[in-house]
C-alpha cells in the first residue's frame, strides 16, 4: 500500500470514527449499551491509533524502511 493510499484510508476511519462518537454524543442511541461498548471500546481506540498514525506517519514509515534494510 503506497503512503497516498495509507493516508487516505487512516483519514476516511478518522472521519467515520467521528461521526460515530459525534452520533453517540447527540443522537439518542446513546443510551442503547451496546452501542455505547462498541463506542467507549471500539470506536474512540481506533480514533486514537488512527489519528497518531496520520500525525506520526513519516516517522513510521522511515522506521519502518530502516528496519526492512536491516533485516535483509
């Protein structure tokens, strides 16, 4: 996968991500429970592995390449 097609990817579940949270915090669904698990333990993680990936994803791919020279 090209660092184009990663980021755009990582953005496209950042903004679903928040449009969930967003629809927890104002729609009434919010007081279903599973909902609010999949929310609290599935959907806020995501957003938060997905927004340091966008924020750090030149130092991860270069972390990434040097570990691929070094293991060859």
């Amino acid at each position: 996968m090209t660092p184009m097609k990663l980021r755009q990817t990582l953005r496209w579940i950042h903004i679903v991500g928040g449009m969930i949270v967003g629809t927890y915090l104002y729609a009434p669904w919010s007081a279903d429970p599973a909902f609010t698990a999949v929310t609290l333990y599935g959907v806020v993680p995501l957003l938060g592995l997905s927004g340091i990936v966008l924020w750090q994803q030149g130092r991860l791919s270069r972390w990434m390449k040097s570990r691929k020279i070094s293991a060859a």
